[in-house]
C-alpha cells in the first residue's frame, strides 16, 4: 500500500468519527426537542408521538455513538500501523491527526451551541404556539356557547309561539 493509500485511508477514518459524532449530536438534539413537546403539548395522542420520535432518535443517537467508537478504534489501529511502518513520519502524522482534532472539536463546539439555540428557540416557539391554541379553543368554546344560547332562545320561542298558535285555534273552536 503506497503512503497515499494509507493517508487517505486515516482521513477517511478521521472524518468517519467527525460525522458518527455530528450524527449522534443531531439526534440528541432531536430527542431533546421531541421531549419538550412531548412535555408541553395538550394532545395526548401527540405526546406519545413525541415521545416515541425522542426515544427513536436516542436509540439512533446511540448508534452513532457505537459507530463512532468502532471509527475510533480504526482510527487509533491505523495510527499504531503507521507509527509502527514509519517511526520517522510519526511526528508528521500526530500534527495532522492534532490538528484534524482540535478542528472537529471547534466544529463539535459549534454545533452543540447552534443545537442548544435551536432546542431553547424551538422550546419557547412550542411553549408559544400551546398558549396561542389555548386562547383560540377558548374563543372557540365563547363562540360555541352563543351559538348554543342564541339555539335554544330560538328554539324556546318558536315552541312558545307554536303553543299560543294552537291555544288561539282552540279557542275559536
């Protein structure tokens, strides 16, 4: 295998582990999410669903997770070979493999803080959206009770006008 191979092979393993991480931290996210609505919601029906959504996207988070440690392990394989074949290269390839690290971990840090802004904004947009739904049902339910009291106010006189009727045909028998 040329020292090509060998380098696009750690690379690959590299960003391997960068997107196994990134995927697991996704479907974290997800959870989290689907758990805050699952906790703030008014449908039970919906809230089971949020609660299934949050503990499939654990399990698949979990997943990432497994992959990411078996990616680690290639990794660190792959860094013991090329240590091993190379000693003089060593040096070399932990600068790179240093580098390619402290860089995914920025970018990790970076996306942990946008999915924190994205669960809180999400959080307080379901929190709006149930206040919003519980002031349109109690209009609803205003309007409904009108409705209802302008019904049997109609109905009441109709059935009040229907019984002078017939008195009045009863008395001019």
């Amino acid at each position: 295998m040329t020292d090509s191979k060998k380098d696009r092979g750690l690379l690959e393993s590299v960003l391997d582990v960068a997107k196994a991480g990134a995927d697991e931290l996704v479907d974290r996210t997800k959870a989290v999410i689907h758990d805050v609505a699952a906790n703030i919601g008014n449908d039970p029906e919906e809230n089971a669903r949020d609660r299934a959504d949050a503990a499939a996207a654990r399990a698949r988070a979990e997943g990432h997770k497994t992959s990411y440690q078996g990616h680690m392990k290639d990794v660190d394989a792959q860094m013991n070979s090329a240590l091993t074949e190379a000693k003089s290269r060593a040096s070399e390839y932990a600068d790179r493999a240093k580098a390619e690290a402290e860089r995914l971990k920025a970018e990790a840090s970076r996306m942990a803080d946008r999915a924190q802004e994205g669960a809180s904004k999400a959080g307080q947009d379901m929190q709006d959206a149930a206040q919003k739904m519980g002031r349109d049902a109690s209009d609803a339910a205003g309007r409904m009770k009108d409705t209802a009291s302008d019904a049997a106010d109609k109905v009441s006189q109709t059935a009040k006008d229907t019984a002078q009727d017939v008195k009045n045909d009863l008395d001019r028998s």
